[in-house]
C-alpha cells in the first residue's frame, strides 16, 4: 500500500528549501539554524530526521490523525440536534449547561470548566517578585571627568 501524498505548507518547503541548501554545502550550519530560526542542535535534529525520512520529517506528526479530545461523530450529531431543536436561541454557554445537566452530554473529566455562577472564585497565588523598587537617591550624581 503506498503512503499517501505528502502536502507541505509554507513553513515546510522553507525548511525543505533550507535543508536541501545545508546538505548540499551551499550553507553551513549556523546560517541554516539562522535561517530557520532554531537553534544550532535542533537544526542538527531537523537535518538527521530528514535524512533518515525524507519529505515526511518536515511535516507534523500529528497531521491526519484525529485529535485525542474530539468527540465521536454520533455525540456531534446529536448535540446539533438538540442544538437546533429542543435548546434553539441558547447561547454556547448555557447549551454547554443544559446539555450537561439535563442530557447527561457534558464535560469529560479532567476538562477545564467554568467557574459555578454564584461560587467565589479560588484564591489566586501572589506573584513571584513584582516590580523592583525604585532606588532611592540620596543625592546629586556627580560625574567624574
């Protein structure tokens, strides 16, 4: 079975167009990693991946696989029906709540939620630091010339 064709974007034939110039000679490594913007190890990383892979190293791994937290086909299909029937004219935000309280369609665990209305916020750590404070003068500069 042959791979499918690989489709690169304007970031990836730069790389390419960069990586073919390093291995060729016509640049050297630092203005490769310059060029690219990256330092001089992940460009050396960059250059064995593609060598070792071809074309297929440039574009992101992830490209064609379904995300990791998207819903099946079936829970989309169903959330816009109601969506479009029993819970028309509601904004995201209090579908997302209906949704979860009356459908049992909800946030999966783990997921970011919204603060309850109503609850008192969680108590937010003190930065690290802050401004400096202004130094006190404790007279004219006198310069020395």
């Amino acid at each position: 079975m042959d791979a499918p064709p690989i489709t690169l974007g304007r970031e990836e034939r730069r790389r390419l167009y960069v990586l073919d110039e390093l291995t060729a000679g016509r640049l050297t490594t630092i203005e490769a990693a310059v060029a690219l913007d990256v330092s001089i190890r992940h460009l050396q990383r960059l250059k064995a991946r593609y060598q070792r892979e071809g074309m297929a190293a440039l574009s992101h791994g992830n490209r064609g696989r379904r995300p990791w937290n998207a819903i099946s086909d079936d829970l989309a299909g169903q959330v816009v029906e109601l969506a479009r029937t029993r819970y028309a004219g509601l904004n995201h935000s209090h579908l997302a709540d209906l949704l979860a309280e009356r459908e049992g369609i909800g946030h999966r665990a783990g997921a970011p939620r919204r603060q309850p209305v109503g609850q008192p916020r969680p108590a937010v750590r003190p930065g690290r630091g802050g401004r400096r404070p202004t130094p006190r003068s404790s007279g004219l500069a006198i310069s020395h010339g």
